[in-house]
C-alpha cells in the first residue's frame, strides 16, 4: 500500500483481513480479498462514515496518482467487488446503492486531468445501460472518463427500452455504447440492438459488461457489436471509430459551433 494512503486504509485492511478464515496462506487471502487497495475502497464506500471514501480518494490525488488511474485501478476493482458480493448474495442492495451513489459524487468532483480538447461530431457517442439492468457505474465511469479525454458523451441510465430509444432516435452522435452485465439483461438488450439496427443502422456499437465475454451470446445478436471487455480496449476502439469518422466529415461551414450539452 502506497505509504501516504490515509490510517483509515490500514485500519480497513486490518478489519478485512482478520474476517478472512484463520490460517489461510497469503494465496488463500488473496483469493477472497483481491487487490488489497480495492478491498480498503470497497470497505470505505460502505463505511457508516460518509468522509471514509473520500478521504482514500484525497489521499491517492496527493501521492500523485492520476484521475484515470484512481477510476480504473481503484474505483472500478471496488465497484466490482461490490457487485460480486450483492450477486452472491452477501451485501444488501442497500450497501451497494449507498457505494454507488458514493462513487457518483466522488466522480463529479474529481479535477481533470488536462483540459479536454472541443468535441468534434467524430468524437460524438453515446453510453448508455441496458434497460433493467442495474450495474451502472461501470458505463457511468467510462463516459466521465472519456468526456474528459475530450468526447462528446450522452449518458443514458435508468430509462425503459421506448424512452432510451426516442433519445438515440434524436441524437446523431456516431457512436453508441451499450453496458449488459449478464443473462438477466440479455433479452432487453436483443430487443434494443433490434430497434436501433432499424433505426440507426450507421451508428457504431461497443458492448461492454459480462455479456461482452460471451462469443455465442454475441453471435446471436440482431445487430453486428463490437465487444470491448477493458478500458483500454474501449479507447481503442474508439480511436479506430474516431479516425473513420474523421476521414468521411465533410467541411464545417463558417459559425459552426459542436455539441457540447451532455444528457444525465
């Protein structure tokens, strides 16, 4: 652990560690807990004290660890490792709603990295959740993180399958980025990859989640994804798009000015 992590860490990691059974072997440990910083950040979001989260959060901001790499090797792994134990069934949706929305507030106040550059029409997506599906914060951190590489992202969560349709029906961005966590969410999304194949069948579509690890579940879509399982495999993909896209805008004509209003 990084030696300027605040003595709550410690004191979280104490507490996980001496929950795990007696006498495991580090490998035993580890299995249960996972990366170690995550288990302190998954503990400190469900932490009765509110300031608990934030105060890792300030604290890996001062070591020097980049906005990025607090989302992805910190926020992300604890996000995980809460949505594993509510799956299994050992943590109340109550704990992982408070985490969530912990994890929310933390994103919106985070400083940026470096001032992104205008949003381009090529540089224009929206992400979005599958309706019914309640794992989020990973497509919520993704859109935060790439509106500050300098996209032009809508964010549609929480919405029904007819309402989440009408808004891809009124937007243009090129891109559009779909977050199915499993089974239970697979019928919603074949229904909607059905309408937007339809309705949009020049948008470029990224799957993200569980779903995206599953070849014969992909194959039996209504419409062609493109399957990214990484944050690094969705920047990608999003650079390949990017540079397409690019290679066939037409010239912006004088006083015209990019999108820059962003949907919650």
């Amino acid at each position: 652990m990084h030696p300027l992590l605040s003595g709550f860490a410690e004191r979280a990691l104490a507490r996980l560690c001496a929950e795990t059974r007696p006498g495991a072997s580090t490998g035993d440990a580890l299995s249960i807990l996972g990366d170690p910083c995550a288990a302190a950040m998954a503990y400190a979001l469900c932490d009765e004290d509110d300031a608990a989260a934030s105060l890792l959060v300030d604290d890996l901001l001062e070591a020097g660890v980049p906005v990025t790499d607090l989302c992805l090797d910190h926020l992300a792994p604890a996000a995980r490792r809460l949505g594993d134990l509510w799956d299994r069934d050992r943590l109340p949706f109550t704990e992982v709603a408070l985490a969530s929305a912990r994890i929310q507030a933390i994103l919106r106040r985070l400083p940026a990295d470096r001032t992104p550059s205008r949003p381009q029409h090529a540089r224009g997506a929206i992400f979005g959740a599958v309706p019914g599906e309640q794992h989020t914060l990973g497509v919520m951190m993704a859109a935060d993180l790439f509106r500050r590489g300098g996209w032009d992202v809508s964010l549609l969560v929480g919405l029904g399958h007819d309402e989440m349709l009408q808004r891809m029906l009124r937007d243009d961005r090129p891109v559009i980025g779909l977050s199915c966590s499993g089974d239970h969410s697979y019928p919603a999304l074949r229904r909607l990859l059905a309408a937007i194949a339809k309705a949009r069948p020049e948008a470029e579509i990224l799957l993200s989640g569980q779903i995206a690890q599953a070849p014969d579940r992909i194959a039996d879509l209504p419409a062609r994804v493109v399957p990214v399982t990484d944050m690094a495999g969705a920047e990608a993909e999003m650079a390949r798009i990017e540079a397409v896209l690019s290679r066939k805008r037409p010239p912006v004509s004088r006083g015209h000015s990019a999108r820059t209003s962003f949907v919650a």
